[in-house]
C-alpha cells in the first residue's frame, strides 16, 4: 500500500499570499504547501482523503486512473473545495464519496448542482454515502474505519486504512477512540505549527504527545502553516521517527 501526500498545507497554503517572511520566500519545494490532501493506492485501489481547491493542479501530477473511493474529513472549504475538479475522473464511471452527516448535508447545500435530478452535463457523477464512525467500509481489497476526532467543537473523521491512520485539522479525539490506534505502523497527523495556542488546530507539542499514545513507529505531520519553519531545519530536530510531511512524498506501508 502506498501513501501519497497531495498536499500538507493549512487552509491558506504555504507561501501565503502577501507575506515575505523565510519560509515564504523559500525556494526549497518542501516549503511549498497546498491544501491538505492525501492519497492512498493498492494495485487495484485508489482512495483519496479529501478533495480541496487545490485538487485540480494536485492531480495533474499523478497517474490518470479510477478513483475507488473519496474519503471527506469534513466540510471546511480547504477540504471540499475541489469537488468539482472530480469531473475528468468519471470518465470511469460514477465516483463514491462517502461523509459523515454534517459534511453530507453541508456537500448538498455547496454543490446542489451535482445532485439534481436531471444533471447538467458535464457536472461529476458522485454517489454520495453517510458514513458514521466505526462504520467499516471495504473498498476492494482496502479496509477503512472511520473514527471520530473533534476541530474545536466540530466533530470530524480521521481514517484508520489497514496500518494507517491519517487525521487532520484535530484539536482534541475523544478517550474511547485511542483503542483503535495501538496497532497501526504509520500516523499521518496535523500540526499547524510550534507556538502560537489555536482553538481549533494541534501545535507540534499537542502532536508528539498524541502521536506518542498511538502504535505508529512512523509519524508524519501535516496541515501546517508557514509558521511551522523551514521544512529541513524543522526535521532536523524532530524525535526520531518524526519528520513534516511535504507534497508529493510517497510512503510505502
């Protein structure tokens, strides 16, 4: 199984528009962010983790295939917004995407126009589920659980993919949900960036504590700001184990 970051980037991307400061004038590509995505692929499987703006030019770089599966996190705009981007995939025929109710009803309500009753054409062909966490989902031969982790007061999925688990945009997860985390190999988890307390978002001490009561002997951080720092000065102090993740990075599981 092989794990393709599309893109680690927060909400606004990394450069940000308008600031000079080291990392977003950086010209190292690792310091280059788009909005937080992720792809995971078998031999006959491909599943994307959420389905940002970004989407478009985030797929221009990897191989034309069906997509099995589209996996939502939540509704916010940096997670969704490239739902319409999915239209050149169904040419394989009609997409799954499978949400949690509030993203469901939320997807409804942002892209009505891909669940009218008589289709304009050209509009992408989405079958869209409910998925509820512990709900398991069996997508050929990949076993997904969804299990629920908070962004503030907003309850959101994160996704346990055979020995992978990967969430974002989390804040805190609720006790009874560790259990499902002490046997997986590799955790991809958010972390917006060292200092600086935020509401919704895990900083990187938040983060090693967390990664540190899950199984994973391999920790990739994701969903960072630019404040994060240079993506190789950043790995350079890092536990061992630990590194930022940075676009296009493949990691085989």
């Amino acid at each position: 199984m092989k794990l393709t970051f599309l893109g680690t980037g927060t909400s606004v991307g990394v450069p940000t528009i308008g600031c000079h400061c080291k990392v977003c004038q950086s010209n190292d590509p690792h310091d280059k962010r788009l909005r937080c995505s992720a792809m995971v692929e078998t031999k006959k499987t491909r599943i994307v983790i959420d389905c940002g703006p970004d989407f478009r030019e985030q797929m221009l770089n990897q191989e034309f295939r069906k997509i099995d599966a589209m996996l939502i996190t939540h509704s916010h705009y940096d997670h969704v917004g490239g739902v319409d981007d999915l239209r050149p995939f169904c040419v394989f025929g009609d997409i799954d995407v499978y949400a949690d109710p509030i993203s469901e009803k939320s997807l409804r309500q942002t892209v009505p126009y891909c669940f009218a009753e008589h289709l304009y054409p050209g509009v992408p062909k989405i079958k869209l589920h409910q998925l509820n966490p512990h709900q398991e989902l069996h997508i050929n031969d990949l076993s997904v659980v969804p299990f629920r982790v908070m962004h503030d007061k907003l309850p959101i999925l994160g996704f346990k993919i055979g020995k992978l688990a990967y969430i974002t945009d989390m804040k805190t997860i609720p006790e009874e949900e560790i259990s499902l985390l002490q046997d997986i190999d590799v955790l991809v988890v958010n972390a917006l960036r060292f200092t600086k307390e935020h509401h919704s978002h895990m900083l990187v001490d938040e983060a090693l504590a967390f990664a540190g009561r899950t199984s994973a002997k391999r920790v990739f951080f994701t969903h960072m700001c630019h404040d994060i720092g240079l993506h190789t000065e950043v790995n350079k102090i890092l536990p061992d184990g630990i590194e930022l993740a940075y676009d296009g990075e493949t990691v085989e599981i």
